[in-house]
C-alpha cells in the first residue's frame, strides 16, 4: 500500500512553518492516540502514521529531502535512526496531557529514570482592608492550617534511622513501561509516585507521606499604594511538597472597602462637599479633610457653581513601588433650599428682582447663555 502524504496527513501546505505543523501534529495525536481510543486498530494506525510525518517535517534536512524527491528521498531512514530529538519533542507535545513520558532510554540506550517530585499545593486567601491602610500601608497576622513537612521524619516519609529500597513495582526506574509501535511509553510508577524508591519502613507520625498538618503564624506586608485585585505572592509559604519536594506559595488578594468621604480612581481621590446657595455665593474657607488625618485649607471663590472642581495637589494616594503621588480632587455640589419660609421667599424674590432675574419663564437665549464650570487648581 502507498503511503500517504505527509503535509495530507497532517492537514498543512507545503509552506506551513514549524509552528503550524507541530501545531496540526498535537491535535492529530491527541484526537487518535490509544489512551483515547482503546481498541481502536485504526487510530493507533493515524497516530503511528501523524507521528511518522511529524519526525520528517520537523527535521529541516528530512523535511528538504522529502520535498524534492518525495518517500524515496527517506529510503534507508528508520525511526531509530532519526535523531532523539525528535521523541523529545513528542514528549514535550503530548507529555503533559496524557501524564506520560516517551521511552527514548529503550530506543536509544542508556536508559531513563523519571524522578518526578511533586511541588506543595499553592494557597490563597483575601484581605479586606480599608482605603486608609491601602494608603500607607499595613501590616496583617494571620494563622494558616496547611501541610507542613514532617517533624518525626523531616518530610523523607521514613522511619527515622531506616533507608529507603528500590521500588519492586518499577525496579527503581520510577516508571511502568508499555510498548506502542515503534516507541515504548512510560508511565509513572503508581506505588513510588515516580520516585523509584519506596520508604521500607514508612514514618510513624506521617505513614509515610512525610507531611503533616499543622499551623504557622505570618505576617503579611500590604505595600502603601495597593489597590483592589492586586495579588501578593509569598514564596514557599503555600504546602510542604511531597518527599522535601518545593513548597508551593502563598498567594494573598486584596479587597479595599468603601470610604465614606472618598471615591478612589487609580491613584487620585475625588470627594464632595455641599454648600448652600448663600455660601457658593458669596464664598468662603473650607477645611477638608485627608486620608492621612490631616487637614487642607481650601478656599471657595465668591461665586462658585455647581460641579466645579478644585484639585488638591499630592493629597491623593502613592503610586504602589513608586515615589510619585496622586491629587484630590473637591467637587463642589449647591443644595437649594427647600421649604422656604414666608420672610425667606420675600427676600429671593427681592434678589431676582434686583438682579432683574424671571422667577416665572427662562428663555432659549438665556439657556444658551449658561456654561458648565472648570476645573480648578485649589493651591
């Protein structure tokens, strides 16, 4: 039977790059490999076949000779010849996916054991804090239940003063090893965990796991300047790992609650103060107070309109790693009097007339005639 073409069999041109092609190869590998497909002749067929394309167009001198002169121009090549290379990038292709290691120690010699450790499980926890802690920074204690490693042991998972033995599952290669076609496949030993060594007399404390639960006392440091969503991450702080594996990390998110007076927009602030109509009229001096307990002095012009804003420089919040600092921002809002009073009606209606103001009509010209208030720099 005549073999197929290899760009066919992958489903790329000719002028496909390397990328596109190990691409198409990993969807046709993990479409028809036989973890997926148990049984099924046909598909172990495809994957033997996608795989045998895969090794000579990702080699540029087989992929060159394949082009010029087709099948014939790979005449004496075997997959055992082709460079190792090439099932390490299997490997790296399907590896992770299906949780198994290609056996290039039994194609090329020499041999490979898989030592695999497993890393401490990460954590997460949140904090809320307040606007005036994200300011200028905090400091938070906190206790957390976690697997630690082992006293008794020192997270080995032996019997202190015994030795661990070779695996009698795996023989100490920490793998179990299947043949498919023209590559074996290891998988990892389920007895070691891919170790290739087992604990002959397993810790007491721990039965062998050499982890223990237990608890730890930290401090966190919210740098000033953290805003809501952001992250910290505590190295090595997450679990113990498995057999003096790494930890994994701590990682802390953070949630700021809302102010009373201030509204945070990056690192500026922005807050409200209401005057009465007396007072935007005829202006006066406001004391506003910060984020860091202190106090500005702000003056409002004679004559200030609703919605004007004056901005505080260096009074909003510090950029988080950073020296430069936001500003604040005072809206000035007008509250008009309700429930006017007898002698409080006769004197508005004496200022309308003396400023020859309608109190019944407002026409076109005088709507246009009104215009939104600027921003303005309050120092």
């Amino acid at each position: 039977m005549a073999k197929r073409d290899y760009y066919e069999i992958l489903g790329v041109s000719r002028e496909s790059g390397s990328d596109e092609i190990k691409k198409a190869y990993r969807q046709a590998a993990l479409r028809d490999h036989p973890d997926r497909n148990p049984g099924d002749k046909a598909a172990e067929d495809r994957f033997k076949e996608a795989a045998e394309a895969y090794s000579v167009l990702c080699d540029v001198e087989k992929r060159s000779a394949y082009d010029r002169y087709g099948h014939d121009g790979l005449r004496g090549e075997s997959f055992q010849g082709f460079n190792s290379s090439v099932f390490e990038d299997f490997e790296d292709i399907l590896g992770n996916f299906f949780g198994f290691n290609f056996g290039l120690g039994d194609l090329f010699g020499g041999g490979r054991r898989a030592r695999t450790q497993s890393r401490g499980q990460d954590l997460a926890l949140e904090f809320e804090i307040s606007l005036e802690e994200a300011a200028a920074g905090a400091e938070k204690d906190i206790t957390l239940n976690r697997a630690e490693s082992c006293p008794a042991c020192r997270g080995s998972g032996m019997k202190p003063g015994t030795r661990k033995s070779s695996c009698p599952a795996c023989g100490g290669r920490g793998q179990i090893r299947q043949q498919q076609g023209f590559f074996s496949v290891g998988r990892t030993c389920p007895q070691c965990r891919g170790a290739g060594e087992i604990a002959a007399s397993p810790c007491e404390e721990c039965r062998g796991s050499g982890l223990k639960r237990g608890q730890k006392d930290l401090r966190v440091r919210i740098p000033a300047g953290i805003d809501t969503g952001t992250r910290l991450r505590m190295t090595g702080e997450g679990e113990a790992g498995e057999r003096g594996a790494p930890s994994g990390d701590l990682y802390v998110g953070i949630r700021i609650r809302p102010h009373e007076f201030f509204t945070r927009q990056e690192n500026h602030l922005t807050c409200e103060v209401v005057l009465s109509f007396a007072q935007a009229a005829m202006g006066l001096h406001l004391e506003i107070p910060l984020l860091d307990g202190g106090v500005e002095k702000l003056k409002i012009p004679a004559g200030t309109q609703a919605g004007t804003v004056f901005r505080i420089k260096g009074q909003g919040i510090r950029e988080l790693n950073s020296r430069r600092t936001g500003d604040l921002f005072v809206r000035v809002q007008v509250e008009t009097p309700a429930d006017l009073s007898k002698e409080e009606r006769a004197l508005f209606k004496q200022l309308a007339s003396l400023r020859g103001e309608s109190l019944e009509t407002l026409d076109r010209e005088t709507v246009r005639r009104r215009r939104p208030a600027a921003a303005k720099d309050g120092r």
